[in-house]
C-alpha cells in the first residue's frame, strides 16, 4: 500500500525538493503553500502524514496544526526553521510528532517519515508482556535477545544490549556512568567507566535518527543519561 | 440662602434687631437689678430697706425723747427752743398713725408704757406682724436693737448695766426705754401711702416680675447673639459679585482697628459702670418714689448698645478678613513680623552662602580654630565657673555629635561608591541629612552611576536588538540554504559523469555545509554574547560531564592522533552551571583541539578544586603557528590561522567565552608559543 504524504511549505523550491525525495522513496505528495491550502487537502485527499513547515502566510503551521488535532490524528512533522527549544516544545504540545530543523538533512526526512508512518500504522505497536519493554519506536524483546526500533531490528553487541535493557526498564531515571558501569559491567567502577559514554554513543548512532539530536536516549550533561519518558 | 446672604435690607433688619435686642435686654436687667434687693425672705419685712426704714422710725422716737429732756432745761434761748419745738412737732406728725403705718410701744425700765401710736385698746402683738425689740438711753439719739427675751423681762440690757450703768450713778441720769415697734403685714396695711406700703408694693411686684424681666432680658440677648451671628455669616457677601468684598473698614490695619475699637469699649465700659453705679445708688439701695430715674437707666442701655456696636463692628470685620483670606496681609504686627523674618532669612542665606563659597581648607582652618578659642576660654573659665564647665561640656558634645555626623555620612558615601564601583549602577546614595560638602559628592557620584547606568541600558539594548536582527536574518538565510543543499544533494543523484561538474557540485556541497555552519554559529554567539539565553543553573558534575565530552570525541580525536591526558580530582567535583551550556563550552573546546591542535601530540584536560572556585584547563599544541594574542583569539571570526580553509566558524571560542560568562564563570586563554591553554573557572557546588 502507498502512503498518501502532504506536504506544506510556503517555499516552492523546497516543497518540490520534499516532493522528489518523496516520490523517489515511493510515497504519493499532495502539496499545499500555506495552511488554508493544507486544511483543504487533508479533507479532500486521503492524507496519511503531513510535512509542514511552521512560518507561513494567512495560517501558520502552529495555528494549522492545532485545527488539524481537532478531528484528526494523522501524523504531522513541523519543519522549522526556529531551532530554539521554546518553539520546539510549543510545536510537540500543540499536537505535533515530530520536528525538523531547516536546513534539513533529506536522509533524516525520508527516516522520519518512515518512522512515523510504520507507528501509524502498526496497529497497537508491539505488545507489552513479560520481557518486552517498549519506549516510543524502540522495543525489546529480553527473551528473544532482539531490540526493533520502529519494527525494523538493530544489531547491538552485549554491553550495548545491557546497557540499552538498563535504561528501559527505568524510562526518565537518570543514571550516571559509574551507576551504569556497576550495573552493566557488574563491578565496582574505578575511572573506567569513561567507556561507558562511547558504548552510549555508539547505541545512540544505532537507534537515533540524529544521533546529534537524540530524541528517546538523551544526555543529561554532567549527570549522567536517560530514557525518554513518553 | 445666598439671597439672604447677599441682601441689604437683612444685613439692616440684622442691626436694627441687635441694637434693639441689647437695649431691650439692657433695659430688663436693669429693672431685674432693680428687683434684686427685694429678693428672698418670707415677706416685705425680710427685705434690707424694711430694716432701714423701722431703723429711722426707731430713731426719731428716740429724738423725741432726747429733744423732749432738751426743753426742760431752763437755759435755752427762744430761738433753740422753737427750733426744737418745730423738730418735736415734725416727729410727732411722722410718727402719727395716720400718717404711717409705724405701731409702736414705749416702755421704761419697770415696764411701764410711756407712750406708744396705737389706738386705744389695742396691743401691738395684733397690729404687727413682728414685734421688733430696742432700747435707747435717754438723752441720746439712736436706738439699739435688743433680744426679744431680754425685753420681755423690762429690765436693764445686761451689757448695759455692767458698762453704762455703773453702781453708784442714779437712774435718772442714764434712763433706759425699750423701744417694742412693728408694722402690719402686706394684708394689714391701711390706706397710709408710706415708705412701707412703697416697700411692701415694690416686694410684691419684685416677686411678681423678677422672673420675668430675667427671662426677657435673656431672649433679647439671645436675639442679639442670633443677629450678630447673622451679621458675621452675611458679612463679606454682596449681590451680584462671587467672592467675598471688603468695605473701606477692611483697607484698615486690623490691629490699629482693633486698638481704636478696644479704646471705644473700655471708655464706654467705664461709662457704663459709672452709670450703672449711679444707678444702683440711687435706684437699688436707696429706693425713691421721685423721681423714678427712667432717664438713668435708658442711658445704662444705650452705652450698652453703643458697646454691643464696638463688638459687632470688630467681629465683622475680623469675619470678612477670615473669610477673604487676608488677615494677616491687614494686620500691620504681622506685616512687619513677616518683613522682619524675610530680612532674617535673607541674612542668615548670605552668611550660609559666605560659608559656603569659602574654600574647604579654609572652612576647616576656620572652625578649628573658632573651636580652639572657645574650648580654651572655656577650659579656663570652668575653674570658677560651674555654667562654664557645663557650656564647655556641651561644646564637645556638639562637635563630637558634629564629627559623628561627618563620619556617618562619609561612610555612607564610602558604600555608596563602593557599591557603584562593584558594577551596581542602580545604586543611589541617599543623600539625605548629609554635610554640605559630601552631599555634593554623593550627587556627583549618583550622577555617575546614573549616566552609566543609562549608557549600559543603551548599550544592552543596541546589543539585544543586534542579536534579534542577526536571528532574524539567519531565518531567513535558512531557508534558501535549505532549497540550496538539498538541490546540490539533488544534483549528485543525477549520474553527472563529467568529472569536472563532479568536483563542483562537491565545492557546491561543501560550501552550503559550511554556511549553514555559520550561520548556526552566528545565532549562538549573538544570543549568548546578549544573554538573551536562558540559564537553568544546578549542580553538575564535572567529572561526568568531561567523561560525556570524551564519550562523544574521543573517536574524532583518535582519528586526529590526537591522545586525551585527564587528570580529574579523587571523587567528583560539583559546580552550578547550565549543564547544556557547559557541554557547549567543552564540546567548543574539544572541537578546537581536533581542528587546530597537531597532529600525534597530546591534549590535556585538569581540572582543579579550591577556593570555592573549579577550573577546567584544556591544552594542546597549535598546528600552526599562533601569530595573534589571546585576546584577539576570543574575538568574533578570529581564528588561530589567517587562511579560511578549514571548516571552522571563528565563533566557537567566543561562543564558549560568552555561555562561561552567562553561568557566572570566567574565561581565559593562554598562548605560550605553540601552547595553547583554555581555562574554565566556574564556582563550586557544594
């Protein structure tokens, strides 16, 4: 089945840059130029996601967004190009998904789209149940040893698993590297925990799209790490 | 109401009343004075004029006694004895029951009636209503009052007998008569129009009216009260003109008004209380039938009336001055006093100016040695002097209290500046109940801190605005770079073979990196170098935080064979920082060492407590040489080489120096040769 993607940029150039990225990944685009166009759309066409950007004539993509989630759940992506946290947070709590600074990385589009679309779709996501734990698109299955973010599996090596296991099990508690070292390594850490924060690095680069924005392993600077609660 | 106010014929009606009212009411206490006397007892006979009057009758029987034992001597001449016969006649026609209503009973030493006025048959207990006892000597003129027990005996007074009436002397010469007199009561009286019947008429009409001419006289004076009350609210008041109007009594001086007022009054006080004297003599004490002095006490009245006129007059006039405001400026005392004290104050302004303009030196100089010679002279004169000692102990209380002053207020100024000095421009220093001189200081230097705080407001808003325009404009680059990467991103999918296009659309690619570099550079330097940043300080741990930079860069590092030397303190060290801020500032740090530092060498990060204070030093060795000083290094697009080749914004030291200094930290770079040295200093957590 083809997804149907709307995309809404006040920007031509872009929208058809998005729209060849799109297109050449499979996906049908519908485009719009501002939010009356992106309302019509989405009530005329059968919309499975919106690309959307913030800063726009007549309805701007918050106000837009807002409408959207009165009568409606489709996944929508801000693209923006105010990359200060204020704006970031506003855009998730009015509604929205996800978001993308400008100037965007079109690999991280096309993952974040896909990302998007699979939690959409996969009805229910992965159950909960003995030895399955679960935050946002990453799940892992203890007794099968495999971890899938949004369905599709990741190799980790051991350390990275435990570590990962570590963190899931107690999302939004932050734990500091010797914690993490004690617990992972099962010995007592003296200064060699500093192998801890690339083991991190390295399993944030295998589950994040971003590694450099990570949005479910997050650094807590100077105090340790954490497991996005959602 | 304002009509009224405003009328003449009230103000007229007002006067006439007050005038009338006072001699009304004048009149009526009079004739209440009048009644005074008559005031009191049970009857008539109560009264002082009664007495006065059976006193005089006692009297003449007692004269005609005495002129009675006169012509029996043999040695008078015609002449006397006619006289005295004419006398004796007189008195026996006053003494006539038909003349007067006077009863009487003469009786001598054995109790024997001599003589008496009553008709025969009668007795006196009868005719009168109180039987008034006397004796008298015979021979003499005036009659005594004696005890009614006494005189029921018939015998000799006992004061009499011992003093007068010595043993030896015969009764014939000091004979002794007792007098027993009355008058009817008012029911009794005859027709005899006598001084009694007067006084008995006068008693009841007294009675009768005294009353009632207190109550008249005290309604007059009320009226009178009510008129110059109404006098003094209209007073001032005109038709056709707002405000309050003064008449030529107001051009007068007020206390010049009031004295020749005061003068009037006492003079017709004094008139009045000689006619009121006049009066009570003739008409109060001494009663006359004729004439009944009308005349008398008309005159009484109209001096009143004349005085109730002073006292309108004054109170008027001091009611429109109230009222207008302008008593003071009329009263001629006041106006001298307020010339006297501007005078005054112009004096004491020029002394004050003298002192003032004098030089500082000279001021010091001066009231040392003014000090000086009094504290001597003083000194001195305390040996025999008590109040001297006292003066000169309070002396130096004053200037100790006056150096206490000075030292408050220069500490004062001392905080003040010191405050101003540690960059609080907001600080004003109260100048209040400071010495001449600091004060102006402490304006002076509240003018500094003023200007400056001013010049750094502008300064901070010029910056704020500066960081505004430049996120601005780098939104709006944004997005054409956006169209620009992904088109060159576009470009490489096209299956160019031109080796050529290849290598430009890799130039392409690089470059839109690179300003998309810069222009997220630039925003964060701009928002941190104006500190429009949040900071959310906590404690962080340096420790771990390094070990998360090194987590995140010792693979890039590694591939600059470049090898990282920690050397952490024993536990962890904690500070209050932003940790997001601060993993900027390291990561800063890091990415300078793997862009600039060369090759195969090695980059220490310390990281140092004490004092309060944790300093983080980065140092690696520069791969090329570093031709500009420190200083210049922190500088925005200032980097360690003069081409721009490599892929640095020139930001990231500034950046780093600006989000330090918003944590509350400092900054510093050192460059030793080829050494280059960072140093971190932010405050420890406890």
């Amino acid at each position: 089945m083809t997804h149907t993607i709307l995309i809404c940029d006040d920007d031509r150039d872009i929208v058809s840059a998005l729209d060849i990225y799109l297109t050449s990944e499979g996906y049908q685009t519908v485009k719009a130029y501002n939010g009356r166009e992106a309302l019509r759309a989405v009530e005329q066409n059968d919309i499975h996601l919106i690309l959307m950007d913030i800063m726009m004539p007549e309805l701007d993509g918050i106000r837009t967004t807002a409408k959207l989630r009165e009568d409606n759940n489709i996944p929508i992506i801000l693209l923006t190009a105010k990359s200060e946290d204020a704006d970031k947070i506003l855009g998730l709590n009015i509604g929205a998904d996800d978001y993308i600074t400008k100037p965007f990385n079109p690999l991280e589009v096309i993952a974040r789209v896909k990302s998007q679309l699979r939690r959409y779709t996969s009805l229910g996501g992965a159950e909960k149940g003995p030895g399955l734990l679960s935050v946002g698109p990453i799940a892992m299955d203890d007794g099968a040893k495999q971890v899938t973010v949004d369905g599709a599996p990741v190799s980790l090596t051991p350390i990275e698993y435990n570590i990962l296991k570590l963190l899931l099990s107690h999302p939004g508690q932050v734990f500091s590297s010797a914690q993490i070292y004690e617990q992972v390594w099962n010995d007592p850490a003296y200064g060699s925990e500093n192998t801890v924060a690339v083991h991190i690095r390295h399993l944030r680069e295998k589950i994040e799209i971003n590694p450099a924005e990570p949005r479910y392993l997050k650094v807590v600077w100077g105090l340790g790490y954490k497991m996005e609660k959602e | 109401m304002k009509r009224i106010q405003d009328g003449i014929p009230g103000k007229l009606i007002a006067w006439m009343l007050l005038f009338c009212a006072v001699f009304m009411g004048a009149s009526c206490g009079l004739k209440a004075l009048q009644a005074a006397p008559y005031l009191g007892g049970e009857s008539y006979q109560d009264t002082g004029q009664f007495r006065n009057l059976l006193r005089e009758y006692r009297n003449q029987i007692a004269e005609a006694f005495a002129l009675d034992q006169e012509l029996e001597q043999a040695d008078l001449t015609y002449v006397e004895r006619q006289q005295i016969m004419e006398r004796m006649q007189q008195l026996e026609q006053s003494l006539d029951p038909s003349a007067t209503n006077f009863r009487f009973v003469v009786r001598s030493a054995g109790g024997k009636v001599v003589t008496s006025n009553l008709e025969e048959g009668t007795i006196l207990a009868d005719q009168v209503q109180e039987i008034n006892y006397a004796f008298f000597i015979l021979g003499e003129f005036f009659t005594s009052d004696a005890g009614e027990a006494y005189a029921a005996e018939s015998s000799i007074p006992p004061g009499l007998s011992e003093n007068t009436t010595s043993p030896g002397k015969t009764s014939q010469e000091k004979t002794v008569y007792t007098v027993e007199c009355g008058v009817p009561s008012m029911d009794q009286l005859g027709t005899v129009q006598d001084d009694f019947a007067q006084i008995s008429y006068r008693y009841y009409q007294t009675n009768y009216c005294f009353s009632q001419w207190l109550i008249i006289a005290g309604v007059c004076l009320a009226a009178a009260a009510a008129a110059l009350f109404f006098i003094l609210w209209a007073a001032g008041h005109k038709a056709g003109i707002e405000g309050i109007v003064s008449t030529w009594q107001e051009s007068i001086f007020f206390d010049l008004y009031l004295m020749v007022m005061v003068i009037a009054g006492t003079a017709l006080f004094a008139l009045g209380w000689y006619l009121l004297g006049f009066f009570y003599s003739y008409v109060v004490e001494r009663p006359q039938l004729e004439p009944e002095y009308g005349w008398l006490s008309a005159a009484v009245a109209a001096v009143c009336v004349l005085f109730a006129a002073v006292i309108a007059l004054t109170l008027r006039t001091l009611a429109v001055r109230l009222k207008a405001h302008t008593l003071a400026r009329t009263t001629l005392l006041c106006r001298v006093l307020v010339w006297l004290w501007r005078r005054l104050v112009q004096a004491g302004r020029w002394v004050l100016e003298l002192i003032r303009s004098l030089p500082f030196l000279w001021k010091t100089v001066a009231g040392f040695l003014a000090y000086f010679l009094c504290n001597t002279v003083l000194f001195n004169e305390a040996r025999y002097n008590a109040l001297a000692g006292a003066v000169w102990w309070l002396l130096n209380l004053a200037v100790l209290l006056l150096l206490c002053w000075w030292a408050m207020g220069f500490r004062k100024l001392r905080r003040g500046s010191q405050a101003i000095a540690a960059g609080n421009l907001s600080h004003q220093i109260d100048t209040h109940h400071m010495p001449h001189n600091l004060r102006c200081h402490a304006d002076d230097l509240n003018n500094i801190s003023l200007g400056m705080a001013e010049a750094v407001g502008e300064q901070m808003k010029s910056e704020r605005f500066k960081a505004e325009l430049i996120t601005n404009v780098s939104h709006d680059l944004k997005t054409p770079l956006t169209s620009i990467i992904n088109y060159v991103d576009l470009l490489k999918t096209t299956g160019q073979t031109d080796p050529k296009a290849l290598e430009y659309i890799e130039v392409l690619d690089r470059k839109s990196q690179r300003l998309k570099k810069l222009t997220e550079d630039l925003v964060e330097a701009s928002k941190a170098s104006t500190g429009v940043l949040s900071v959310n300080r906590e404690k962080i741990g340096m420790a771990q935080l390094i070990d998360q930079a090194l987590g995140e860069w010792t693979e890039k590092l590694e591939d600059r064979k470049l090898t990282v030397v920690t050397a952490l303190p024993e536990g962890e060290t904690w500070v209050y920082a932003d940790g997001r801020h601060l993993w900027r500032v390291i990561d800063n740090l890091l990415s300078n060492c793997a862009k600039y530092a060369m090759e195969g060498t090695r980059v220490y990060l310390d990281l140092n407590r004490g004092h309060g204070q944790v300093t983080l030093s980065v140092k690696n060795i520069s791969r090329e040489p570093l031709n500009v000083p420190p200083e210049q290094l922190m500088e925005r697009f200032v980097r360690g080489e003069e081409s721009r080749t490599t892929e640095g914004s020139g930001l990231g030291l500034s950046i780093a120096r600006s989000l330090t200094e918003l944590q509350g930290g400092t900054f510093d770079l050192t460059v030793d040769g080829d050494l280059f040295k960072a140093i971190v200093s932010l405050p420890q957590a406890n």
